[in-house]
C-alpha cells in the first residue's frame, strides 16, 4: 500500500512538472526567436582597425550620421577637422574646418565647394568624396589624432602600437552579434 501511494505522489509531481516545462516553453521558445531575429538584424556600423586588422572600434551608426577626425596639421601645425558622413558602405568627406590660413591648407575653394568664414573658423564645404576604405596613419605626438562620434571622444594613439601605424575606418552592414562579440572580447 505504501510503495502505490508513493508512486502515486511521484507520478503526480511528475505531470505537474511536464505542465510546468510545457507553459515555460511557450513563452522561452518564441522570446529566444524573437531575440534571434533582433540579432540577425543588419544595420551599418563604423568599424576601425589596426594594422594587425584586428577590430578596436566598433559602433553602430546611421546613415547621414557624421563623424569627424581632428588631427594637427604637419606644416601649418594648426589643428583641422575632415568631417565625415555616412553612406551606405563608405565615408563621404563633406567639410574641412581649419581655424588659421597656412602653408599647406587650403585658400580657396574648388568647383562646387564653398569657402567661408564662421566664428574665426576656415570651413570648406560641398566635399562630395566617397572614401570606401579611409587610412590614418597615427603618430603618438605630433599629429594629436583624434575621432568625434555623437558625444565620444577618443585619442586614436591609444589604438596603435607604434607612431606612423596605421588605422583603417570603414562602413559596412553587420548585425548586433557582431556588436555583442566586439564588446565581450573588449572587456578581457
């Protein structure tokens, strides 16, 4: 009589549990889905690297959004800004700002560009250049590189191993798998 009561109580917590898995499945199943799908999703990212190709940076962006890349003039030691877009697959150069006239730089403007001065700033605009594949090549001191993304800042020195390498910026599509690997092997 006891061995059937026992088996009994077992049998019972056994189906109570199969009812458990099964409501647990119907709501984990289509979440990890969903959450597959959002993974997949492609979306376009600023990717840059080193002169390995490892990635250092990576982040996504849309397109339209600028980017800008200051670094100090090698003659006229002055610090200028190439302002960037981005498009689908490239980097458009569309403005240069410089903040002093110099050897070197720019007095006016090309055909279809515009040349004018605002708050004691040289800006030169209607760059319509697509640069799929953009190389800076970093020094540790002189040049000061530096890259504006939304509201980040980021010295790009700290990305090379040794002045004069280079880093590699490019737009491509990828997905937030790509993003969530990027971050993870960022933190070790």
């Amino acid at each position: 009589m006891r061995l059937f009561m026992l088996s009994a109580v077992c049998g019972g917590e056994d189906v109570d549990m199969k009812k458990s898995l099964g409501r647990v499945s119907l709501f984990i199943f289509p979440l990890m889905a969903v959450a597959g799908i959002l993974l997949c999703v492609p979306q376009q990212y600023l990717t840059v690297t080193d002169e390995r190709g490892a990635v250092v940076y990576l982040r996504p962006v849309k397109l339209g959004e600028r980017y800008t890349v200051r670094f100090i003039h090698s003659v006229a030691r002055r610090p200028v800004d190439e302002i960037y877009e981005i498009a689908p697959d490239c980097s458009i150069l569309r403005e240069t700002v410089y903040d002093m006239m110099g050897a070197g730089l720019p007095t006016e403007p090309l055909d279809g560009q515009t040349f004018t001065v605002e708050d004691g700033a040289y800006h030169i605009r209607g760059f319509h250049l697509r640069i799929p594949v953009l190389t800076y090549r970093i020094s540790k001191v002189a040049a000061d590189h530096t890259l504006f993304v939304g509201n980040d800042e980021f010295r790009l020195k700290q990305w090379v191993s040794a002045p004069g390498k280079p880093l590699t910026f490019t737009v491509h599509r990828g997905n937030l798998f790509e993003l969530l690997k990027f971050q993870c092997r960022s933190m070790l």
